[in-house]
C-alpha cells in the first residue's frame, strides 16, 4: 500500500480526494485505538502515543493541506502563522485527542545564498493526550509531525510545454538524440518515437503518451500520467512591476524603436534603442547602462534583441512587436543573436552547479517568442564561420515558442511560423548545437531542428541548472494552476 506521502508526490500538491481517505484512516484507526480498562499501564501508554501521532496527523490534513490548497503565491505568508487547533473524536463524538496547533514558517531555501524569495515552507502539527496515569494524576503525551514543502516556479522545470503541437496540427517528438536530465512537463500529448532519455521525472496531464516509429524511450523514473496542469499567463506582470518601479522598463511606442541588450560581465550592462527597420549602429552611446545587476528586471516593451557575459541576478523580459504583417514577420520576439551567458560558465556553457559559490542567475522571459537568430556565431551558411549557441538562463515564451529563424522552407512553401518567411542561404543548414544549461517553458514546442532540405537548425544538448530548484531568477515566473492557486511539492515529512 502506499504511503500517504506517496500519494501526494504522485497525483499533485494535496489532492481532495487523498486528504478525505487518509482522514478516514485516521479517525478509524483512533476509534479501533479505544482499548479496554483493564489494558496494562505500558499499553495503555503506548494507545495514548499512537493518538497523539494520529492527532498530528489530522491536524496536517485537516488544517494544513485545506490552508495550503487555497493559496495563491502572492498570498504565501512572508513570516510564520499559525492556524489553530482542534479536537479530535471518536465515531461516537467522544474527545480523545488535541490538534493543539498548526503551524506555517518561512524555512531556509537551503541554497546558503543571500536570495529573498521564499522557495520553501515549514508546516508543523502537535497532536496532544491528557490521561490518568498509574496514580490517578494527570499525564500528558504529546507528538508532532512536520513537512518541508516547496513552492514550486516554472525554473523547477527542465522542460515545459503547454500544447505540443504547431499551429498546423503536427506534433514535435522526442526522439533517439534527445536527452534530458530535468524534470519534463506537458500539458498535452507528449509525442516519443525511437528510444529518447529521460534521466528525471516526466510528468504529462494526458492519458498516454504519442507512440511513433520505434518507440522505445529509456525512463530513469516511471512517468505520471494524468498530472496537473501547470498554467501559464499571458502577460509577465511581476516582471514588468519591477521593471517600471527600477526606471528599467523601456518602451517603444506603436514599434517605433528596436532595442538591443548586451551585457559585459563585470562591466554591466549597455541598453541602445534605434529606428525600427533601420540597420543596428555599432559605433552609437548606449541609450541606458548599468553595473552587473543585484536582483533586477529590465523590460522591454517591444522587440528586443540579446546577448554577452552575465555577472550578478536579473530578468529580462520583453513583450515582443505588436503589430503583425509581413513588415513585423522574424522580429515578434526576444531574439538571440549569440551566447548569453553566466561568466563562470566554462567551453560549451558548462559549469558545477552543484557549488553554492555561484548566486549568478539570469530569467529571459518573452510576452511573445524567443528565437535563436540565424547570425554567423549562432552557425549561419551551415556552419560557415561558426557554430553553437551557448544559453545558461532560465526560459520562458509565454506568446508561443522557443525555435529558431530561417527554417530553410521550400521556395513558395508556406511558412510553419511568422519566422519562416525566409529561406537560408545553404542547402542543407546545420548550425550545430543549443548548448542549454537552464532551463526553457513555452507555451507552444517549437522546432529547434528540421528535415528541410537535407537538414536545418540544431541538435539539442540541454542540461537543468540544479541551482533553480534552489533560488529562482528576480521576479520569475510561479507555477499555479488556471485559478491562481500554488502549486507545491513535499521535500521531506516526518516527526520530530
């Protein structure tokens, strides 16, 4: 049978349903608990310890999980509450034990780093007996259980996609040269053919996955079907708060302005916005700067183009173009046009993340797309002068998906995306590898590779960055469900 902790791991943050059983459980264990008199001392003691183990219990189940189920992540208490107490009866109404109290603290989010957000949460029970002992005096016996829960982001996520199929009705598979070493998350079908590896959990609201040709796929952990939904907004707003209250938010009034962010590791930051459709000029001042950020957003309300060395915490975020045509086609996005990157990240973006020296983090986060640029260091003409790109930040395309420009379509095809209007130059276009240490969610899967025209894009080399189960970048993005409610995860349950 299975371990109430099981059950919580594997169908949700507090299930209803799991809640109302193991109460049952309680409760009737605590009836079949009333012994006769004539019990000897010893077990009379030992009945009086098992009650109050089940009153902690109750007390999580019936205070703990109905509190924790109706909150929303701006309503997580910034310091300790608690929630009162209880009386615990027996089938016939009689008292036996005492909730005496339920209780909710900020805990350390074990990282050992100066961060502020609250990622986990102490929630502590004490069950109480008061009895006659052996003199007729009156005893106590008291017991407790605590969790430790963390309030879970969307930087928890490897990989996480809302809907797994384009615009045009064609699911995008995992296959043989994927593999992922973080937990993945779909709110749809997940598609598998030939044998991908999943070496962390998969998680999936469907039934069932997509099986294609081959299927074979190698699981480190036996996946959950039927899971939660993991919802996604439309509009990243704590990001954009943040921004405005810095005087970091940039606008670009009816697509007047381009803008491009590039950061210079211990230098800072340089921020320059120039005519829409007009070349990018090399030798222009900076239009804004700033040393390497310390827990900041910047946002640009409109089409931003980024790269450079990362140095300190931020989130950038960006709305994309708002007007829609053949003029705005390739720029409704967030566009990558190299290696963003943490300074310490070593040849090919690597770096230990299981040090805690590291506090550098960085969010890129899009109201529209984030798109790999089809630039020479990015590996344009097939690899011509270049090959790669190296991302280390945590990831999210909120308007659609995470791909990559120039999808070498078929003169006169029609394009999959807006960022397919063009053809590449090279038949075929390997441009080599999206070297990710971090993490990405989109809300539509995008191609990072194609078959066109003997092949064209990117293989897929993505590692989850350890840290984000510890720390989140500024003002990231929380995962709830689609009422706004938390979503949480039990790290450890056991009594004191």
């Amino acid at each position: 049978m299975k371990t109430a902790k099981q059950i919580l791991r594997e169908e949700g943050s507090f299930p209803i349903l799991a809640i109302i059983m193991i109460g049952m459980l309680i409760f009737t264990g605590l009836a079949f608990l009333k012994w006769g008199a004539d019990e000897s001392w010893q077990t009379k003691f030992a009945r009086h310890q098992m009650q109050a183990f089940y009153a902690a219990h109750a007390g999580m189940m019936h205070k703990g999980f109905t509190y924790l189920n109706a909150l929303t992540p701006s309503t997580i208490p910034p310091q300790g509450i608690s929630l009162g107490g209880e009386t615990v009866t027996d089938f016939r109404g009689k008292a036996i034990a005492t909730v005496e109290g339920v209780f909710i603290n900020p805990s350390a989010n074990q990282s050992g780093s100066a961060f502020s957000d609250q990622n986990y949460l102490d929630v502590t029970s004490y069950g109480r007996v008061q009895f006659k002992d052996y003199e007729g005096k009156t005893a106590t016996v008291r017991d407790s259980l605590t969790l430790k829960i963390r309030v879970l982001g969307l930087s928890n996520f490897l990989y996480l996609t809302n809907i797994e199929t384009t615009t045009y009705g064609e699911a995008i598979k995992f296959w043989h040269e994927d593999t992922l070493d973080g937990w993945v998350h779909s709110n749809d079908t997940i598609a598998i053919m030939e044998n991908p590896v999943f070496y962390n959990q998969v998680t999936t609201t469907a039934p069932v996955f997509w099986h294609g040709t081959n299927y074979n796929p190698q699981f480190s952990f036996p996946p959950k079907m039927n899971y939660r939904e993991i919802y996604l907004p439309t509009e990243a707003t704590d990001i954009r708060a943040a921004a405005q209250s810095a005087g970091l938010f940039f606008e670009s009034p009816n697509d007047m302005y381009d803008t491009r962010l590039v950061f210079y590791n211990n230098q800072g930051w340089k921020l320059w916005q120039w005519q829409a459709g007009t070349p990018f000029d090399s030798t222009a001042s900076p239009d804004a700067s700033g040393p390497p950020p310390t827990w900041q957003a910047i946002f640009v309300d409109g089409y931003l183009e980024l790269a450079g060395t990362v140095r300190g915490q931020v989130t950038v975020g960006a709305h994309g173009m708002h007007a829609t045509g053949p003029q705005t086609l390739g720029k409704h996005c967030i566009y990558l046009l190299d290696d963003i990157k943490y300074w310490f990240a070593g040849p090919g973006g690597h770096f230990n993340d299981s040090t805690a020296g590291y506090t550098d983090i960085l969010g890129i986060v899009s109201e529209s797309n984030i798109t790999i640029a089809n630039t020479w260091a990015n590996g344009k003409n097939n690899s011509e002068l270049g090959a790669d790109i190296i991302i280390t930040a945590a990831m999210v395309a909120l308007g659609e998906s995470f791909s990559f420009d120039w999808q070498n379509e078929p003169a006169g095809a029609i394009p999959w995306e807006f960022w397919n209007n063009q053809n590449s130059e090279s038949n075929p276009d390997e441009r080599g590898d999206i070297l990710l240490h971090g993490a990405v969610t989109q809300y539509r899967r995008g191609y990072v590779h194609r078959s066109n025209q003997g092949g064209t894009g990117y293989g897929k080399s993505y590692h989850f960055d350890r840290r984000l189960n510890l720390m989140s970048p500024p003002y990231y993005l929380e995962a709830t469900d689609s009422q706004g409610h938390a979503h949480f995860e039990i790290v450890s349950w056991g009594n004191r």
